[in-house]
C-alpha cells in the first residue's frame, strides 16, 4: 500500500475544531481503521464521537468480504458515534448506509461541478462511471455504530490492483488540482451529522433523495442474498432504501444484499 503523500498530512486541530468530533486518532499507517474503531467502541470510557483516520491501511475493510484499497492521499477513516447523542433511533435502517452515501455526494458534488455524481446501491459513491468512494456500517452490541469511509482524494492509482485501475476515479483527477483533504474531511464529517439527522426527522423526503442520486436506474443489476440471486432491470431506490428492480413484469424490493453484475 502507498503511504501518505509529502505535505499532505491532516490536521487534527482543524478537525476537532471544525468537525463534530470529541476525539480524533490519527495514524501514517494502520492495519485497517475499523478494527482500530471497533476496538476503541467497545471501551465504556470513549469520548464521541471518535475519529479513526489513517494515511494508509495496510488490510482495509469493505463490504462483505471486500477490501479497501488504499493509496496514498486518499481519506480513509472510521468514525465511532452513538446514534442516541444524535437524535437517532437505535435500531439501524436500511437508508442509513445511503444516508452516509448521501453526505458524501453532497460534500464532493461542489467540488466537481461538471460531472454528475451519484449512489450505487447499497453503499458506493460514483462519479459518472467510476468508483470514488466507499461505505460500511456496522452496529454493535449497546447500539453504538461505527461507520467507515474510503474516498479518494489527492491519490493516484500506481501500484493499485488492475480492478481498482479499471473502476475507480480521485477528485484530484477529476479537478486537475490538489485539494486539501483536511478541509474535505471537515465538511464531509458536518454533511454526515447533517445526513444522519434529516433522514431521522424526515425518513421519507430525504429518502427521496437516494433515488435521484441513483445512477443504476435502467441498467441491468444481479444481486446475491443469503445465497439467492435475483436479476431485473433497475427501477430505482424507495425511501426505505430498499432497490427496486423489475424482475419478470413484476417490481421486487430488496434491502440488502451483495451487488454481483452490473451491467
């Protein structure tokens, strides 16, 4: 894994001083960020929310039995909270993952104006067509949830897997310039916060919002639950963040599962 980038580092006075947080770690490089948060969730004594936030992971975590590439000047962290000091219900949601989706498009989409940045369903952020940024939520036992990020910001992909090359895309691409990743990091905690909140008071006008981000609509989608598999014709994302696909004449939900086939 690429380590960070030369004068690229975060600032942590920056984040706790900006950012909603109460702690921040941060390290050059980690195995992964969210074993680090979930170890550091089980404590009873933590201050949150907790920041994780690496320069580098050396075995990133991504849904499933996915992994996180991470090169250097990207953003990967992970961020422990209690949905209770939020206004939140406990009991996680299927939205909540595009919720966190959401935030991201939100802080990214100024900074890219002239390409359209959106959700692949259940927890990407694309840009057009390549891949930006990942999610992954988990809750523990006692409700505490621990939320991972992966976004490329100032990285390149040299050295980065062939599938990786392929299907992922950075801001600093996509700008033509070197943004600063602290300054990124901020606002996307603040648009997270914001995210998690809204979809709480109003789980059904923002929920509105993961279907018109969605970019899959009308294209040709596999997905694999508890090893069955349903394949149909993308009609969207509902507010309940269940993805709608048309299968047979007929319109399915489903609220979870691994995407296998995109086409």
């Amino acid at each position: 894994m690429d380590g960070g980038q030369e004068n690229d580092a975060l600032d942590v006075v920056r984040l706790l001083a900006g950012a909603p947080l109460a702690q921040c770690e941060y390290y050059p490089t980690v195995g992964s960020t969210h074993d680090v948060a979930h170890e550091r969730a089980r404590s009873a004594d933590v201050e949150l929310p907790l920041l994780v936030v690496a320069d580098a992971q050396t075995a990133g975590r991504g849904r499933g039995q996915n992994q996180w590439w991470t090169g250097g000047g990207s953003l990967a962290f992970s961020l422990v909270f209690d949905p209770r000091d939020w206004q939140l219900a406990e009991v996680v949601q299927p939205q909540r993952s595009l919720a966190v989706g959401v935030a991201i498009a939100d802080t990214v989409a100024p900074l890219t104006p002239r390409h359209r940045v959106g959700l692949h369903w259940p927890n990407d952020v694309f840009v057009d067509e390549r891949k930006l940024g990942g999610v992954l939520v988990d809750v523990l036992a006692g409700g505490r949830h621990v939320i991972g990020i992966g976004l490329n910001v100032n990285n390149s992909f040299a050295g980065a897997p062939p599938e990786v090359v392929q299907r992922a895309i950075s801001l600093t691409e996509l700008t033509g310039r070197k943004l600063d990743r602290t300054g990124v990091l901020v606002e996307l905690l603040r648009q997270l916060q914001s995210a998690m909140r809204q979809s709480a008071a109003d789980p059904v006008g923002f929920g509105a919002r993961f279907d018109t981000l969605c970019l899959q609509v009308g294209r040709e989608l596999t997905i694999e639950t508890a090893g069955q598999r349903a394949t149909g014709v993308c009609a969207g994302i509902a507010p309940d963040g269940a993805l709608l696909l048309e299968v047979a004449g007929q319109l399915t939900r489903h609220y979870s599962g691994v995407l296998v086939h995109d086409r």
